[in-house]
C-alpha cells in the first residue's frame, strides 16, 4: 500500500461523521524489518527537510496532534521525529490549564509557545481542546470568566472555531504552516490497550481512573471530534484522521504526510553572492597555507 496524504484529509466544509472514517486500514508494511526500514528512511528524509528549514528560515511549521487516550500521539511523536534535530523542535504538551492561564482568553497559553521561522513545532493536544473536553464538559466554562456566557451552547463552540480558524490563517499568512492529525482509535483497541497498562507495572503510570471517567463519554467526544474536524479543516491548516488501531502504520502515515507538508514549501539553501564566494574564497586560502 502506498500512503497517499490526501486519502486521509478531512475535505473543507464537509460533514464528519466518525463512523464512517475507519480506525485500521490495510499495512503498508510487510514485516517488523520492513516496517523499521521505511521508518528510517521517511526520518532521514525528514531530518534533511528540517535542516532546509532551519537554513532558509522563511517558514515554521506547527504540527497538532489530537486524540483519545491511548491513542499512540506520544509514540508517533517519539518515533518518527527521532531524528530531528532538538536544536530545531520543540514539543509541548497540553493538559488543564492553569489558574494564570483561566485569566486568559483561551488561545492565550498556545500562542506563547507558537515556533519561530525554521523551526518545527509540537502540540500534543492545543487549543482544540477547548472545543473537545469542554464540549464534553461544558461545566468547564464556568471557570473560565466568560462575561457573557450564552444561553445557547452552539453559539460558544462557533464563535471558538471562528476564533481557531482566524488564528490559523493569521499564522499561515506569516509563515506557519500548520498541520493537524487526529489519530483514530477505536473503543475496542483503546480497552485492550488500557488492559496492558495495568498488567504491565512499567506502564502502570500511565493510566489512572479518569481514563475510565472519559470512557464512558466515548459517544460525546466522537460527536464533538467530528464536528470540530468538520468546521475547522481548510486548506492551510487540514486535518488528517489517521487510522491508529495499528500504531506502526500511524507513524508511517503521518510521518508521510509530514514529509509531503515540507516537500510542498519547495525550499532552497540560501543563495551565495558573488561578493559572499569572494570572500569565502579568500578565507579559504588563508586557511589552506
């Protein structure tokens, strides 16, 4: 199977429903060997985008992952941006926000770590939460010091993708060239993979009777996904809904789709000038004696 990226955008303006999008989708690999060597190649290939990004510096990227727990986002992060340079990225990871960040407007704790021109940036979750765990839980906004809360809940979830969706195109306007997976598990896989948290002690940690909590909100939260997905999917900032019930193919989905974003820049190392060789040259010689 050959990864198209396109295969797994989420079209502009179109309806999302879940269900319809599936969770596993036929390898791309044949075996562990060949699953490890695809991989490599895909970083090695990415490792050498990054430094074109770094060198030419006209563009940051910003790359978003969303999920349920148990998805693989810390997996697919730690596998296929291993070989990126750590000068160059940065990874952040959002969790409740604190009580400085609720004095805030809900955009305000991601924008401080947005990344600068020629480096790559990493949200594991963002601001969408803000239009997923929050729609869940819509007691959550009450905290958040909304002067004019309405009575209407749509209202607030489409004044909040107005907001996303006018940053987004404020950043790609200057630069930032955003990318956002949803990596898609199924509710099965997720209870066997909870299942192996707790037998295994090493993983015990990671997991805790929240999850549980969370769980039993599955129908929910695929509700607010899709229609998050739906509204906020353009064509400078697309979602792509990665089949993550197989955690090696996610990586060499995304890693592809990563891959085809830098490719799509069509960047160059800078130029040298005919005065900046002259004087190369001359240190050059100086160095030779």
């Amino acid at each position: 199977m050959k990864i198209h990226s396109k295969d797994f955008c989420v079209t502009e303006g179109s309806e999302v429903d879940l269900k319809k999008w599936p969770t596993k989708v036929g390898p791309v690999y044949t075996s562990e060997d060949q699953y490890r060597k695809l991989l490599q190649d895909q970083i090695s290939k990415l490792s050498a985008q990054q430094q074109l990004l770094y060198a030419s510096n006209r563009y940051a990227v910003l790359l978003i992952f969303q999920a349920m727990d148990a998805a693989g986002k810390d997996g697919v992060i730690r596998h296929v941006m291993s070989g990126i340079n750590p000068q160059g990225c940065q990874v952040f990871s959002f969790k409740h926000p604190s009580a400085a960040e609720l004095e805030h407007d809900f955009l305000w704790r991601t924008t401080q770590d947005l990344p600068e021109r020629g480096r790559i940036g990493i949200f594991n979750r963002s601001y969408y939460e803000e239009v997923l765990i929050v729609r869940v839980h819509p007691e959550l906004l009450s905290g958040e010091g909304l002067p004019d809360l309405p009575h209407d809940g749509k209202e607030v979830w489409h004044d909040r993708y107005r907001s996303i969706m006018n940053l987004e195109k404020h950043l790609h306007a200057n630069g930032t060239r955003i990318v956002k997976f949803f990596l898609h598990l199924s509710k099965e896989e997720q209870r066997k993979r909870f299942l192996a948290r707790i037998d295994a002690p090493e993983k015990n940690w990671k997991f805790s009777t929240a999850d549980i909590t969370e769980r039993t909100f599955w129908k929910d939260y695929m509700k607010a996904y899709g229609e998050c997905l739906g509204a906020t999917s353009t064509k400078h900032a697309p979602w792509y809904v990665v089949p993550a019930d197989d955690k090696e193919n996610a990586r060499l989905i995304v890693s592809q789709i990563i891959l085809d974003t830098f490719e799509d820049l069509k960047m160059a190392y800078p130029k040298t000038s005919a005065k900046r060789r002259r004087e190369l040259k001359t240190i050059r010689k100086q160095l030779a004696k």
